[in-house]
C-alpha cells in the first residue's frame, strides 16, 4: 500500500495483504497497519487497486470497515476486490469505479491517467499520478510482453510521451530484479501446451493461479484445438473464471466447457482440467486429488498434470510433495523445474531498464520486493544514469518528501503487519505468539492443586494434566514423579512459611521445568493452577 | 539406509536422519525404524557409511544404541561419525574401522570394494558389493568431477572392470535427475572466489556447509593468494575443520588461520571470516551477525558476504530473510540466484547416464532423492536399455529380492520414521502432533471448577486461563461471557440430572467450543478440569 499525499489530499494505491510467515503461528493473513489513514480519514479521496492479485487488494475489505473513499480500478479488478468485499458483507459500503487504459480522471485535485501493462493478471493498470509538484508514476506489477494472448502490449507511447514531458518520481515494481535479460511472452506457453496436449494419451489436468485469466485462455485455445472439453475445479478457480468469461477477459466457446459430473461420462483424451492447488495448499483441490482423497476426481495412470506456475517462496515443500503423491497414484507430472511450463509476469533487468529509460525520473522508489530487490533495483537506476542521492530505498511507515527540486526521506509514520486471525484484526501480538510458539514445540504440562483456605493444607491434587509434551499412556511413571515434585516444591514453600500464591506457583514452575527438562530435554509450557476452597 | 541379507548375514550401509518437515512440530530429528534389525541382532556383521553427511551417518548413535557391529568408512567419514557418537556417550561401544578407495574386505562373508566417487563432502565411498548371487554396486551421494579439489576423480576404472565382469543391481543417487547435461567440476568456484576476492574492498565474509572440505579449501586458496587471513566461525565449522585438518582432507598453511579475537585488530582487507549459516538457520553464525546480534562480529558496509550454497528445500524463506537483514546492515551480498557461487555434489542426467553405462547392471534400484526423481531415474535406465521389468522402484520398508536371474518386490518389513524429541525416541506419535498443531494454531483454553463431593455444589470457579488464544488482558469481557457459557453448561448437566463428570465435561467442551468460534472464528483446544472436595 502506498498513500501520495498532497496538502490536504490523499490518494491511496492498493492495499495488499500478505501470507504469515512460518512464524506467524495461526495467523491467517497480514494487513498493513492503516493508523495514518484513519487519523486523516478526512483527507482521503480515493484508493486505487492497480490489479485483483492479493497481495494488492486482500486488505481492502479491512481497509473499508475503517475508512470511507471511493475505489477505483479495471473492472477485473474490481470484480475480484468486490468478491472479498462480499465475504465481508461491506459491499455497499463501497462506491467502484471502474477505469480502462488511456482514462484520465480527476481524484480529488490529483490528475490520474491509467496505463496498460502486461503482468500474470489481466486488467493491471499502471498510473501517471500528476500533482502541482510533478508527476509520478507508478508501474504497478508488470512485465512487457509484445505478443501478449489479449493483444495489449504495455503502453510504450504512453510512457514515452511522460518521460518526454518530465516525470518527478518513478516508482518500479521490483520483483524480477535479479534475473538477467527480458522475461519471455506469456505467448511462448502455447507451444509447450500444444505439445503436451499433443503427447497426452488420457486426461490432462492444469492447474494454475486462478487469477492467470491468460494462462487459461491458453488451456482453452489448445482444448479447442484438441478437440477436448474443459471443466473448472476448485471454488477460486470457478469463481474466477465465472467473473473473468462475464466481463469480456475470457473466451470459452460454447459447448467446451463442461460440469464436474460430465468428465467421468467423456472418453479421458477428450478431458481437460483446469484446477486449483497450483502452491500445493493441502486443501486446494489438486492436492486432494494427489492424496486420493478428492471427493470426484481420482487421479489414474494414464493422467498428464501440468503444474503451469512457479514457487512462491515458502511453498516448495508443499509442492514437491504433491509431484510425489502425483507420481505415486500412476500420473505423469509436468512442472518447471523439468519443463519450463510457466513464465513469470514481473519484468527482469533489461525491462526494468527500458521503463527507467523510458520514463527517465527525476527520482527514483523501486517498490514490490524484498529489501534485498530493492538495493539491487536501486543500483540498476544508478546504471541507468539517476544520481545516487536520488534514488530512495523506503521502508513500510517511511514517509518520503518531494518538491519539484528535492526529494529525502522526510520521517516515517506509525506502519507495520497486523495480525488477523479468526475474527480478530489485531489482538494477536507478540505474547499470543511466543506462547503459541511453546506449545508447538512442546506442549503444555498443567498441575492442579486445591487448598484448605483456612489452613492451607491440600484438598486436593496435585493432579497433572499434560497435552502436546508426551503420549500420557506410556507416561504414568514420569507423571507419579511429576506428582511427587509438585508436593516437594509445596513442602518448600511451606518450610519457608511463604504460602503466597504466585512464590507458590513460581516455585512449582521451577521445579518441574528443571525436572522434566533433565528428564526428556523438553521445555513444555507449565501451568500451575492453584484453587482455594 | 539399506541393508543386504544373504543367508543369515546382514550388511547394513548408511544410518542418516531426516530433518522434520513443517508438520513435525517440536521434532528434532526423524530416524529410521530399524525394529527389522534389532529383531536379527545375531545376523549383522557391519555397517558401512559412504559417507560424513547427516543423512548418511545422523541416526549413528540411535542405531548404535540398539545394536552392535563393527563400522566402516573412510577416515574423515568416520571422524564426522565419532563426533556424534561422542554427543552421546557412546562412542566406546563402536568398533571403527577405517577404509580407503580401491580397498577390499571381507565383512562376515561379503567381499567389499571401496570405490572413490566425488562429491560435496570428501571422504566419499561407493561400494561393490560381492555376494554369491552377484555383484550389488551402490554408488552412494556422486558426481562426476573430472578436475576435482583433491586431485581424485571419480574411479571409472573400477566402476567399468565391475561392468565389464558383470553387476547383478546398481543403486545410484537419484537427486539431480531432474537437471539436464552435468554438474560443474567443483573447481570453476575458484575463478568465482578469484573475482570476487580481487573486487571486494572489505572483508570477506563466506558460508557454506562445514562439511563441504573441498570449498573451504577453495575459499583457503583464495585467501592466500590475496594475502588475507582465516578465521573460522561456529561450531560445527570449527569442529569439522579441525578434524578435517587433522586427517589431512584440509590443507591450511601455517599461519594463515587466526582466532576471531584477532580479526578485529586487522585491516578489513586483510581477512576472510569463513561461518555457518548458509540455510539462515536462525542460530548460526551468519544469521546472527545478519541480525546484528552477534557476540563478536558486526557487519558493516564494505563487507562482502558470499553464500555458496543452495537451499536445501524449505530453507529458501530463512535464507532470504538472512540476505535481506544482511542488506539492511550495509553489506554486499552473492548468492546463487545472481551469480551462481555454488555448485551441486550430485550427477546430472548426463553423469547418471555415463554410470548406468559404466556398470551395465542387469537391475536397477533408483536411490536417494524424493519419489517423483526414483520415477524420472527409472525412466532414464530404461533408456539406457535396462528393460523396465528389471528396474524396481522401492519405498521404505520394501524388501526387494534377486536371484542370479530374477528380481522382486518381495514383501515388506516393519519401516517408517522414528521422530527423535529431546531424549525422547519414538514417543511423540500421532496424538501428540495432533495436540501441538492445535495448540499452535489457536492455544488453549482451560476451564477450571472445584465440586462439594457431597452435593455437586460448585465451590469454587470457574476460572478460566487461555494461553496462546487472545491477549488476556484485552479479553476481560470474553472470559466474562466464558465464564458464564460454563455455569451455563453446568446447569444444562444438573438439569438433565447427569452429573457424570465426562458428560460435564464434554458438555462444557462443546459449549465453549461453539461459543468461541462464533466470537473468533478460532479454535483453541479446550480444556474443563473438574476438581471434587
């Protein structure tokens, strides 16, 4: 998310979310901390969504339920963040407007013209931001592909015409930076898919992101050609597609697509799949599939699976995985590392030149990437000819100054990652967590113990309840000495006539973790519950 | 681990461990069941390990707990292996026995040749094992190197004189079946480290695995001819390599290598730090300094890191939060991705060929790597011409059977992994797992009531305690509303007139659960422990 703020306006661009991190234990999404906008809620006249991938528009429906401002976008894009907005139930609460390529609108004061470019979505808009200061561009994700399946090349002339009139601030998605040369044409798939169409004797199943509107409508072209019908599995997939074949992005011809239910009635050289479970999530129907365990559709010798999608980084296990269980139940597997059978949608470093040539900043933000991206995109500026001093490399919360002339890192405002989890936007923090971390790693041991308040002799106990740390059958023996610790660390505490309930607790706690850690070299959590009656 | 059986003789080869997946949660290490061998103790006469890495020799000491037989490998193999077997006291109980390439002995009355083979670690054994069915050949982690570090290629000679006599099996190294042409000799590094030692201006930071002999040697030969010093950072670096000095596998010149506390006193330019760290495990050296949390380094700009490494799969997000940390701190980072400092220690398709070629087995057993690469070696031998009746692709536990003419599938023994948890082996099961994933997904949440025995009288409570679910202190009011669910759910039970304490408890169980689903969509385990007076 990125906010450009003019005297008292704001224009929002994208708001994106982001996966948890393996140690983000049950997190189920990142939003960005928003406190800046809600404290000049005022001042917002617009959000932007330059494209439907997640992690630009995933925030916005928590976004929406704290602020009030018109969005904007194609109108793929706002189908997609519409959906979301739906499963939140704040829909009407949005005002969406929709914008094409070459539209010049007034937001607020700011002048905005909208530029197409190339990226793994269909509908993706860069933006020419003009203000009294100057203009700035933001390129969105992209990639530039000259024969690109919708016929849309990126909007060179557009480009050209801004570098040509003076651009103050060029902000550069940054993904791709550190592969050499030109990303190939997403066009290029389509002799890989003709020949494994060709080669396929049974059914095939493809699967790939949902959003990858073009990708399909190359599975579709080569079905057509094959003479084979198509059926959609997977609700994001059939979602989709649903909102992609409504609004125009994609072209199924009447009669190839098919139900769910009709495959088993075809012959399997007359079947294709287009299926969710691209990144392996284990619920995504592919992987169910490669598990044995997808309600309708049993995976079987003669099968040809063509994972047309890369990593993303975090996800290489789950997917490995699934390829081995493909394997396994008798399918012939075709993915990248093999075959090559995807192409990337963000631009490599002589694109990324061409776009610093082209627009010719005076300054320069590489965005999109990690921070490692960021210095090399920087350092690729630099090559271009933009003096180091102004190239910015910002961080989330940095607030970055520009007059005509200048540019600096000028402060940084509250930014950062807010948890959600479950119905909670926020209140999952660090102490949830490490707690969360404990009990993964070794599980909870809990000692129960009731007292006489009158004379603080035991009612009752010490009984140990233990979940995650060790198989209670087979632990009986370890759970007696657990006992006898518990009324030792009590006798303690009574010798030294110290009978308050937290020196209590805090010496059984002690105790049992110096015991049990000798004992197994596990740390569970330990929990002394003590009751007076 | 693989064992060959013939009459009442076992020859064991290799006990590695496996690192546990995302789903282990708390596991340290997985080994694997040898219930098979305890069960035929009297038949073992030895255990061969082809070599030093974790998994080839990591399950050792398990192993060695549980059955006796004398060891086999080379020295530096059998350095690495004392090493762990002295971690956990028993090294005394092992016989070591140390072998060198072109040896040839007699374990019980299996003839054994030891054929030298490159790979990532030296010290690395193939093995011709002559039994009176046939010849096994098992060519243990390899690639072909033809300049390698040591001067020692491969020993095609061997290899092609066992061809020539005849091999009833091969079993070769499956994990770079999916890379076309061939590894690169290990020795092109030394032009990478030339340039990169000749550009830097600082000091030279490098990590790689400890057990990679040969690259550190390369990283040495460098430092030499740039006139810089070594120091060597981590305990497994400084532990491998002085042993690997010791034996000879790695040659330092006197004086060259410095203790860390000297490094400061030195010109930047005048040092190589050589560290662990290279899968940004979040303890090791490298990690540390990245984080600017270690004791005695501090990166700073003008520092040059080298990783020359790839990620062992699941490790690629670690690495790349330490190579962006390491940006932040001012360094300048090579990594695979940009410039290829790092080369594999396993055959391409075109090596696997020349093996396959070389040994001219009548079986074949495609070893080492995941299932969908045993599937893709398979097909590689049937194109080399093994018939693909003669080719068997084994899973754990399956016992494969030859003759002098026939080979099979022949049955299955007791197999699988053994999760390793602390001191605890074995222990943690299904149960536990299940428990930890819950935990970390949502913590618990305990429900406490104390009884009169006499009349069912709730004397004291509920209290309730969460761990791990929402921020206690933020969460009054929910506990509050719990806090009620649970006197609810009591009175349901006095109502019913069922005061059986599983039915109470199963009561509150469900109450709870539903409650705090609908409030926050988040499933703690949920805990009622019922204390009677």
């Amino acid at each position: 998310m990125w906010a450009v703020e003019y005297r008292d306006e704001i224009l929002v661009i994208d708001a994106g979310l982001m996966f948890p991190d393996e140690d983000m234990l049950g997190i189920d999404v990142v939003i960005p901390d928003i406190t800046y906008l809600m404290e000049h809620q005022e001042k917002i006249v617009g959000i932007i969504l330059t494209h439907g991938h997640e992690d630009h528009i995933g925030a916005l429906p928590y976004v929406i339920k704290q602020i009030t401002a018109p969005v904007y976008g194609s109108r793929l894009t706002l189908a997609l963040a519409e959906a979301k907005l739906k499963e939140h139930g704040v829909e009407r609460k949005v005002q969406m407007i929709p914008v094409s390529p070459r539209d010049e609108l007034k937001i607020g004061s700011f002048k905005v013209e909208f530029i197409n470019v190339n990226h793994s979505i269909a509908g993706v808009l860069a933006l020419a931001i003009h203000t009294p200061a100057g203009i700035i561009v933001h390129t969105a994700d992209f990639k530039i592909d000259h024969t690109p399946v919708d016929g849309e090349p990126l909007d060179f002339h557009k480009f050209a015409e801004l570098g040509e009139k003076g651009v103050l601030v060029l902000l550069s998605d940054s993904t791709n930076v550190e592969q050499e040369g030109y990303t190939v044409s997403e066009r290029v798939l389509a002799e890989k898919f003709e020949e494994f169409f060709h080669g396929a004797e049974g059914r095939l199943i493809v699967t790939t992101f949902a959003s990858n509107i073009h990708r399909i409508q190359q599975v579709v072209n080569a079905a057509v050609l094959h003479r084979r019908k198509v059926a959609f599995i997977g609700r994001s997939m059939v979602n989709v597609v649903s909102i992609a074949k409504d609004l125009g992005y994609l072209k199924i011809p009447d009669g190839l697509e098919i139900e769910l239910d009709e495959v088993q009635r075809l012959p399997a050289n007359e079947v294709v799949l287009v299926t969710t479970g691209s990144q392996g999530e284990p619920l995504a129907a592919l992987s169910r599939m490669a598990m044995g365990e997808h309600r309708r559709i049993t995976i079987m010798p003669g099968d040809t699976v063509i994972i047309s999608a890369s990593a993303i980084p975090g996800n290489e296990k789950l997917i490995a995985r699934t390829i081995n269980h493909l394997y396994k139940q008798g399918a012939r597997v075709i993915y990248e590392a093999v075959t090559g059978v995807h192409v990337s949608g963000h631009a490599r470093q002589e694109e990324l030149k061409l776009m610093l040539q082209l627009v010719k900043p005076k300054f320069f933000v590489p965005i999109h990437g990690e921070y490692r991206h960021l210095v090399q995109h920087a350092r690729l500026a630099q090559e271009i000819g933009v003096p180091s001093k102004n190239v910015f490399i910002a961080e989330n919360g940095d607030v970055l100054e520009f007059t005509a002339n200048s540019g600096r890192i000028a402060g940084r405002v509250s930014a950062g990652r807010i948890f959600v989890d479950g119905l909670g936007v926020g209140d999952v923090g660090n102490v949830v967590l490490r707690d969360r971390k404990q009990l993964s790693q070794d599980g909870i041991l809990i000692a129960i113990i009731t007292l006489d308040q009158e004379n603080g002799q035991v009612l009752a106990g010490p009984d140990i309840i233990s979940r995650g740390f060790v198989y209670v059958r087979e632990s009986e023996a370890l759970m007696e000495e657990v006992r006898a610790k518990v009324i030792e660390a009590l006798d303690k505490c009574q010798n030294q006539g110290n009978n308050d309930w937290s020196f209590m607790k805090g010496q059984i706690r002690e105790t049992l973790s110096r015991f049990l850690y000798e004992r197994t070299k596990r740390r569970p959590m330990i929990l002394p519950i003590i009751t007076e009656v």
